[in-house]
C-alpha cells in the first residue's frame, strides 16, 4: 500500500488566474490529496475529488494558531502564511490524521507525477523529502506525519520571534538566504539571521536526528520549451520534474487567461501557454 500524502495550503483571496492549471494538474495526481484552506468560497470547476477545500477565514486560523502554539500569532496578512507553513502538522492536526506525510505547498505549481518521484522507497528511508537541493521549500516539502517532525519548527531558537512579528522572515525556506545558498554559501556565514527551517532541518540532519533528502526535482524559472503531457511535465522533452514552479512564470506571461478546455498536452514559452511549441 503506498504511503499516504497530503499537501496542505492556505490561501486568502481571490483564487489567481493559473489556479485552473493547479487544479487540472492535482486531478492527476489522485494517490495523493490537496487541502486548501481557505476563505474564498467560489465554486471550483472541475474539480477532482482529491482537491479537498477547508472553509476557514484568516481571523479564525490565526485564533486557531494562537490556542496551540500557547502564544498570540501575528497572522494578519496571507504573505505571512510563508512562516507559518512548517507549523501546518500541528495546526491542521484534524487534516492529516491517517496520512504518513503531510507537506507545505503552494497554488503557483504545476504538477506532473507525483509519485514518479515521491517513491515508496524515498518516502520509507527520509522523515523530510524537499524539492531543492540547497535549502528547504516553501513550494514543496514533505514532513513525517509524526509529533516530533509536526513541532519540528520549535527547534529554532527563534520561532516564537518569527510567529509573534508581523514582518516576514522566509522561515519555511531560509530567512531570505535564497542566492546565497544557491551559490554555494553556507548558513554559518550568516549568524545574525534568525534560524529557519532551512538551519534546522540542516543541523539535526549532521546530527543524526533525522533523515532528510535534498535534490533539485522541479523546474522553475522561465526557459520556455516545458510541455505538460497527460500528467508529465518535462523540459526540452527530455528532462522531467516533478512540477513547473511558476513563480516568475505567473508575472511575466502576457496572456493570463487560461486555454478552456485545458488540454491534454500544452507548452510554456518563456513568456506564454501554448498548444504548440
């Protein structure tokens, strides 16, 4: 039986205009489920059985939060999710019972197989599965579903700083540490900065306290020549991943109107979603 998966993601708002492209993309990926809680109460089109949507406005998480941290979370804006995403095991504990793995994901991904690449053997020898190969990702990471991981994020000296400011911290990633770590910089050239998930999973990983994988598995940028096949998304028809992350994508493509119906084979240009490349 495989190991059950659920990626959860809190969203504010109006839904963007590629939610559709998300959407289509999880139906896909059935073995594994999708929770988005949310306050937008907009009827889903076409929307798979495993895409699961979670009524709950923003006051009420950040009540929520408040009650099992044992402290008053600054949640008062949807950018801020970002810091709170590692605490989700313990804040949507009710979600995920059942599950083996929870993870932090996001609606700007594409996603193609799932499975290809979260493997039973993958998934039986780490407690911590990430996308990246340099720091943990907000996009997408992949938690034991265990006490000890769900509260991992206590292991910061500085979580209750980060979960009590109303400013930003990237502490799902690496505390805005992004080009640095990318360019091979280590995090103990930066001491002053608050410690984020990215130290601690980094730290109790040298100890040997846990089992993490770290591995570049998705594409992101905007190199064009990405096509999404029945499921598949590779690059230059030769190179797959596990999901596009659309993070510049989203900005720059100049028609934001999504192809209805979305077909079963479709490309990225740097700039665009065609049916041609």
């Amino acid at each position: 039986m495989k190991r059950k998966i659920a990626i959860l993601t809190c969203w504010s708002g109006p839904y963007p205009w590629y939610f559709p492209y998300f959407i289509h993309s999880c139906s896909f990926n059935s073995s594994v489920d999708f929770y988005i809680i949310t306050d937008n109460e907009q009827r889903i089109i076409n929307k798979p059985d495993n895409v699961k949507i979670i009524s709950r406005s923003l006051p009420a998480i950040r009540e929520s939060a408040s009650a099992k941290l044992g402290f008053t979370a600054n949640l008062h804006y949807p950018y801020k999710f970002c810091d709170f995403k590692p605490t989700y095991g313990l804040l949507f504990q009710e979600l995920i019972e059942g599950y083996d793995f929870w993870g932090h994901g996001d609606v700007d991904m594409i996603y193609g197989d799932i499975r290809s690449f979260m493997t039973e053997q993958l998934l039986r020898s780490h407690d911590i599965v990430n996308n990246r190969h340099d720091y943990i990702s907000g996009a997408f990471c992949l938690f034991r579903n265990t006490n000890e991981l769900n509260t991992l994020f206590m292991q910061s000296k500085d979580y209750k700083t980060v979960l009590t400011s109303s400013d930003h911290f990237s502490f799902c990633e690496c505390s805005r540490l992004w080009n640095e770590l990318a360019n091979g910089h280590s995090l103990s050239e930066y001491s002053d900065r608050p410690e984020s998930m990215t130290h601690v999973v980094r730290r109790l990983a040298t100890e040997g306290k846990l089992r993490a994988y770290f591995d570049f598995i998705g594409l992101e940028g905007t190199p064009g020549e990405i096509m999404w096949r029945k499921g598949k998304i590779t690059y230059q028809e030769k190179y797959e991943g596990m999901f596009y992350h659309l993070v510049r994508f989203k900005n720059e493509c100049e028609n934001q109107k999504p192809l209805d119906p979305i077909p079963e084979k479709y490309f990225f240009t740097p700039n665009n979603i065609v049916l041609k490349n």
